[in-house]
C-alpha cells in the first residue's frame, strides 16, 4: 500500500541516495534533490573504505550483490608508527567469528562505481524522484519531514541555527591515486606521521588511493607540486619496498575536522545525516561508514511502525539523536585520541606509541577488540 507520506532529502551524494533507497521500502513518495547533475554526482574521483557493519547494511537493503563487482578487498591492515619505528599487522585472523568467513577485513571502492549502483536502484522504484532544487519548489510540495545530507560546510546548519560543536585540526588530506611495486597483494597501510597519518587503500594489485594527512599549508604546497616532484617526496615516507611508477587522475584536498551538529530544542521537521550531523578525522576510514549507521538507524525507527504517520514524525527527531549519540561519540574518542597521541614528536608520548603496539604484537584480545570495534562498531549485532 503506498503511504501518502512525503519526504525531501536534500543532498545527493552516498548518504543522501541511500536513505532514499532506505525510505522507499515503506511506500513514501521520496524527492531527493541537488544543486549538482545526475553526471556531476557521479563523476568524483575519490574513494570509500568499507567495514563488516557497512556490508551488513548494504546488504539489509539488497544492495551488497550489485556493489561486490566493483569492490577490491583486504584482507590485511599494516599499522606503523615511523616516529617510533614500531609496527604491527592485522589480520582476518584476528576478525571475529562471525564475520571472518567473509575473507576480508575490509573493502575499496570508486565513488564513480557505488553512484552507478545507487542511481540505478533508485532508477528502478516508482517513489523517488530526483530533481532540481528549482524545480522541486516550482511544484509547492508540502513535505512530512527533510533530511539534510549536505555535507560538513553545509550552509543549512547557518540557515537553522543548529548547536555545532566543532574541532579544526588545522589538517587537511590530500588525496590522488598511484601505481607501484613491492607491495604485497589485498593489503592496506596506515603509517603514523608527526605531520599526520598516511593511508594506502588497494584497487586492485598495483593501484593504490593515497590519503596524505598533514597541515593545510602543506597539503596546499604538495597540490602544486610538479608531479614527478610528488613523487619523489613521497617515496622517501613509504616503506623502502614501494617502488611509485605514475601518479593517476585528479588530485582532491579536503579540509580535517571533528564536529557534532544538534539540533535537538528546535520543533521543525527536519534532521541532519551523515556528514551534515558530524565528521571525523579520516584516520580509520570511519567516515561514509559511520553515515550510513545513520541510514540504518533511521530506517530501523521508521521500521518499527506499520504505518508512518504525522504523530509519529512528531518524535522522530529525538530518538534518531539519542540513538546514534553512543556510536558517534566513541568514534570521535577513537578517532581524536590517535591524533593526539601519534600525529607528534612529543617525547613524553613515545611510551604510550611504544606500548600501544606491544600489546597488540603480544596479545590477541586487544588485537581483537582493535580491529573489530574499526569495523564492526557498537551496532553490529543490532543490524538486522
């Protein structure tokens, strides 16, 4: 039966299309909308590391099948501290039971590749329209609830005076793709730098997204570095193995932060998801992961009623945010106590980096209890 309740999602990036895909399931009429084209949308050069809890997601919704040609696994994650010369590899031996029979620890994926699947699954329902901001307007709507999925500067935050707490690293990523050699097979790396962490994700066997963390002075200067030059000073960061042929595609850069946006005392009908509601720093690949837990969440508070009604809309606000609260806030802790405590020199923390990376070389519960609260999260178990 289709429900005569209407929804906006503005913003239309991965967060944004899969709730629409999400929503669609209870028969509402969705209107996604976007200032940028179907083709803009999907024509970005970046890329997406997916966890176990994001796989059960995708496929709660039945989207995991059509996503899996596109997507290049690993099934090892080398940890390095270059300050300190420690290092530590984990394994999908250390994985849980329950979720090691799926050989990875974790996925890659093109943007270009998961906006292809999403647009057309959202091509095949009959409930979701997606249009021009203008052209919504033009047919005066009047809409049960919104959903804001516009990112971390999102103007709207300004536009409705939200609380948003934030925390400027004064760190920004650089981000490109290379090819190189002396790499082993289906591994990613992430290698602690005083200026930030380093991120290696495998496309396939010899392409890998670099994700160059440091401050924005010098993020800025490595983007108008000659390539060649790029390459260079690249090559003296990477384990002496590597051996950088080319650098392929675009650069992008992206400014680092840790915020928090509530909008909790305000009665409109309206919340915010994914980056919109809070951003990480990138170290741990939580960040698209962490917004889809927001999807999830939301269809599961919607999943509860038979019928979504305006009484129910009423709530909504208040248990989506008291129910995502737990997840995002240990995130934040997670996230924000490795940079403080491995993106430096300082002396006094050398023991800490040391230990840290002795206990997971030694003992396998805590290498456990690492790896699979990176990917897992509080609410795993709760996916359903």
């Amino acid at each position: 039966m289709k429900n005569k309740i209407n929804f906006k999602i503005i913003g239309s990036g991965p967060t944004g299309l899969l709730l629409s895909i999400a929503l669609s399931k209870f028969g509402c009429t969705i209107y996604l909308t976007d200032l940028l084209s179907r083709n803009k949308l999907i024509d970005k050069d970046k890329t997406y590391a997916l966890t176990h809890s994001t796989r059960k997601i995708l496929i709660k919704f039945k989207l995991w099948k059509k996503l899996e040609p596109f997507l290049f696994g690993f099934d090892t994650l080398s940890i390095s501290d270059s300050v300190t010369s420690a290092f530590t590899k984990l394994t999908i031996d250390d994985l849980d039971d329950d979720i090691n029979s799926a050989e990875n620890i974790g996925w890659v994926v093109k943007h270009s590749d998961l906006m292809d699947v999403f647009f057309q699954e959202i091509d095949n329902q009959d409930n979701i329209f997606f249009m021009k901001p203008q052209n919504l307007y033009e047919k005066k709507i009047l809409f049960d609830y919104q959903f804001f999925s516009t990112g971390a500067n999102s103007f709207d935050k300004k536009l409705f005076h939200t609380m948003d707490l934030k925390k400027n690293y004064d760190q920004s990523c650089l981000t490109f793709k290379v090819l190189l050699r002396g790499n082993i097979e289906k591994r990613a790396y992430e290698i602690f730098r005083d200026e930030g962490p380093l991120a290696l994700l495998p496309l396939s066997n010899n392409l890998y997204q670099i994700i160059w963390t440091s401050s924005t002075s010098k993020s800025i200067a490595r983007l108008n570095y000659d390539k060649n030059f790029l390459l260079d000073n690249l090559s003296t960061i990477l384990p002496v193995e590597f051996k950088l042929d080319q650098i392929i595609g675009e650069f992008n850069i992206f400014p680092v932060s840790l915020s928090l946006n509530f909008q909790l005392f305000s009665l409109k009908k309206l919340v915010f998801v994914g980056d919109a509601f809070h951003t990480f720093h990138p170290v741990g690949g939580q960040g698209l992961n962490s917004c889809w837990r927001d999807v999830n969440t939301i269809f599961d508070l919607f999943n509860k009623n038979s019928v979504i009604t305006n009484k129910s809309l009423m709530f909504f606000k208040f248990k989506y945010y008291s129910r995502r609260i737990l997840d995002i806030l240990l995130t934040m802790v997670i996230t924000d106590s490795l940079i403080l405590i491995f993106a430096n020199r300082n002396p006094l923390l050398f023991p800490v980096r040391k230990l840290s990376f002795f206990f997971l070389n030694n003992f396998l519960f805590i290498r456990k209890l690492v790896l699979n609260q990176m990917t897992k999260s509080l609410i795993y178990s709760r996916i359903k």
